[in-house]
C-alpha cells in the first residue's frame, strides 16, 4: 500500500512538473539563473616568517605562490574566488598597525587567471600575522548568497594579535549560522601553530593539514577549491527541547543544532508501520575539553520507554565523536495504522577547563532518515541483537556440548591412567 501511494504521488509529481515546465518555461530558466555561485576565499600569511627556507629546499613563500599558480589554472569555470592576505603590507614594529595589516588582494568573483596571478607574484614577506582580524574580513569578502562558502587559511604560525583569539573569531563565525566553513593548512608546523590552526578549522567543520612540501600544498589547497564546487546538502538550522512533548518534529534531513554541556537535546520523528527509522548525530569540539568524553543518541517512545540506543566514547581530543541508531518499525495489516511518534534524544559528556567559556553549546549534527524497513523488523528494544540471538543461542550450545565431551575424555584418560 505504501509503495502504490508512493508511486501514484511521483506520477502526480511528475504530471506537475511537466505542466509547470511547459507553461511557464521562463520561470524555470529564472529559478536556474537564481542559484549562487560557489565562493572561495584563499587567504594566505605573507609575515616575515614566509622568508625561511624549509620546504623542498626554498622558501615558504614560493612555495605558496607555485600552488596558488597551479590551482588558479585549474579552479573549476563556476566557482568563484578571491584571494587575501594577511602580513603582507606594514614591515615596521607597530604592534596595533601590524595588527590591521590585511587586505583582499582579489576581489571574490569570476577569476581572470592572469589579474589573480600577476597580482600573487608581486607578493613579498613583510610583516605580522593578523589571522583572526584576516579571517573576520575573510568572512565579511563571502557574505550573502545561498551558495557554498569557503575560506582556505594558509599559514606558518600562530597569530601574533592577541587578545583578538582566532579561534573565538571562527566559533562567532559558526555560530553566525551562515554555512562558512573554514579550512587551515600550517606550513612546516610547530605545536602551537598546529593546535591553533586546528581550533579554527574544528570552529566550523573544516579540516586542517600539516604541510611539509610543495605539491602536498598544491595538491590539498586544489582538493579544497574543488569541493567547494561539489553538490553538497545545506544542514538546516534547528533548535531541540528540554523535553520529548515539546521537540520539534524533523523529516529526512540534515540538521544543526547547539547542546550546551550537560544539556540534553530532544527531537521527535514520526515512523508508519513497514518504515525504518536511521539517525545519526555527531558532536564537535569546537573548543578545548577535558580529556573524556561521549556522545549518547537514544529512540524512546512517546511514553518514555527506550527502543535503541547508539554511543560512543574518546579519551582524546579528535575533531568529533559521532554515533548512530536503526529503528525498523514492524509492518501492519491495517493501512490505515497511525505512524508512531519516535523521541531522539542527543547527551554528550563533554566537559571544558574553567578558563574555557562554555557558552555557545557545542555544534551537532543530526542526520534523520526515514525509509522503507525491511521485510521483516523486528522490535530492537527486545531483540537489540536481531538474528545475532541464534548465532549467540548456538555458539552456547556448542561450548556447552564441547565442555561436557572434554570433562568426559579427561575422566576417562585419569581413569585409565590410575587402572595402569
């Protein structure tokens, strides 16, 4: 019953998309030409540090310049990008001027691969590492538009203008809600550099790499700009319960969200007879943790009584820790059954030092699916094993039988021995 009103809902679809199609032809044209653009920022450290010679026997400038090169040839047509700098400017002593010391060097926008490699070659090492006020204006360069955003952070160390911590800077860009993601690459890395650097990319769901040659840096800042061009599915933005009554109700979908430490998060999913019901959640640690930790996504109904449950646990940081849970609901013979409200609930143990804030919550991610269940589901509170029950039930009575069949030859060989 469910795939037959299934099928006649996508003839309808279908029937309606056509009509729409051929009636109003310009319409569609519009709604295509509406789509944004990818929009990629490659903001790149032109500090005095880029002078040192450590990677592939020159200097670390040159080597971003022969990347920045590479990938300019080879940014895909649609994608848009601009290039900043940071450093690159102010070579005197001035703390609070070195500070203010970046620039868009390109604007964001169509790429002419001869204006954007003209204005790079003209680049030299000067002065301070301003990541956090670079990635603010990085950030302001990509506002507006609906499409993928990305700023590729290229640098040999750690930011020099503190209080202004980067890594405060990424987690207000993230809690901005407006799907920037930020990637970081540290080139020939110390420690702080690196935990620096990874701060930021964890902030947002990025990556960090740790580069010690040319094409290793060419090779990822191309993956990166390429990505940025992939058909990707936009996480919406929602906000859980205290409490199962009072949860939003979610559909297939990506979702994001915030849980303060300590706090539980709770959503409700509607599964009809024959559906089976796969979520997941991962949780990010945006920001620096305690060393143990866990993350727990429960099923209940809407009476309390727990279904399924995923978990999992670290004792070391990682850039998240994620679980999942199956619900496959049985099928009914009336087909007019009620689907069953299904309460998620998402609990972390994450814990933060005293120094740290622990205000905004931590970022999740849920995944909901809802989809046809198998052809036969069984009940996972009650058979959390599934078939595994009979290979556990046989493997006991084999051990059992094997256990009484050694207990008996060995009585037999002490009989014999004594009896000789």
């Amino acid at each position: 019953m469910i795939r037959r009103q299934r099928l006649a809902v996508g003839v309808c679809a279908l029937l309606a998309a056509l009509t729409a199609g051929l009636t109003f032809p310009t319409a569609a044209a519009a709604d295509e030409t509406e789509q944004a653009a990818p929009k990629v920022e490659l903001v790149l450290d032109v500090s005095g540090s880029m002078r040192t010679r450590d990677i592939d026997g020159g200097t670390r400038m040159a080597a971003a310049k022969q990347a920045f090169d590479d990938v300019l040839d080879a940014t895909p047509q649609d994608v848009e990008l601009g290039i900043r700098t940071l450093g690159a400017n102010y070579p005197g002593n001035d703390r609070k001027e070195g500070c203010k010391d970046t620039a868009q060097l390109y604007p964001v926008g169509p790429l002419d691969r001869t204006d954007a490699k003209t204005a790079v070659a003209t680049l030299q090492p000067t002065g301070w590492t301003p990541i956090g006020p670079a990635l603010l204006k990085a950030a302001g360069d990509l506002d507006g538009g609906s499409g993928t955003r990305r700023i590729v952070l290229i640098s040999d160390g750690e930011d020099t203008c503190q209080p202004l911590d980067p890594c405060e800077v990424a987690r207000e860009i993230a809690a901005k809600g407006i799907g920037l993601t930020i990637d970081t690459l540290g080139l020939v890395p110390d420690s702080k550099t690196r935990d620096q650097l990874s701060c930021i990319a964890d902030a947002t769901g990025g990556t960090y790499t740790s580069v010690q040659h040319k094409e290793e840096l060419t090779d990822r800042v191309g993956q990166l700009v390429h990505r940025a061009a992939d058909p990707v599915v936009t996480p919406v933005a929602t906000s859980g319960a205290g409490q199962c009554t009072s949860a939003p109700t979610l559909k297939s979908g990506l979702y994001t969200d915030r849980a303060a430490f300590g706090q539980q998060r709770w959503y409700k999913v509607d599964v009809k007879p024959g559906q089976e019901l796969r979520a997941s959640v991962s949780v990010a640690d945006d920001r620096a943790v305690n060393p143990s930790y866990g993350v727990l996504l429960r099923a209940v109904t809407a009476k309390g009584r727990e279904i399924v449950r995923g978990e999992a646990a670290g004792t070391g940081r990682t850039d998240m820790i994620s679980t999942g849970l199956r619900y496959p609901k049985p099928s009914s013979d009336d087909d007019n059954a009620p689907a069953e409200t299904v309460c998620l609930e998402v609990a972390h143990s994450f814990s933060a030092p005293a120094s740290v804030k622990s205000t905004p919550g931590l970022p999740l991610e849920l995944t909901v699916d809802v989809v046809s269940g198998p052809d036969q589901a069984h009940d996972v509170a009650s058979f959390g094993l599934g078939r595994g029950w009979w290979l556990l039930g046989t493997l006991v009575l084999v051990g059992f039988l094997a256990g009484v069949l050694w207990g008996w030859l060995s009585r037999w060989r002490v009989a014999i021995w004594r009896t000789n």
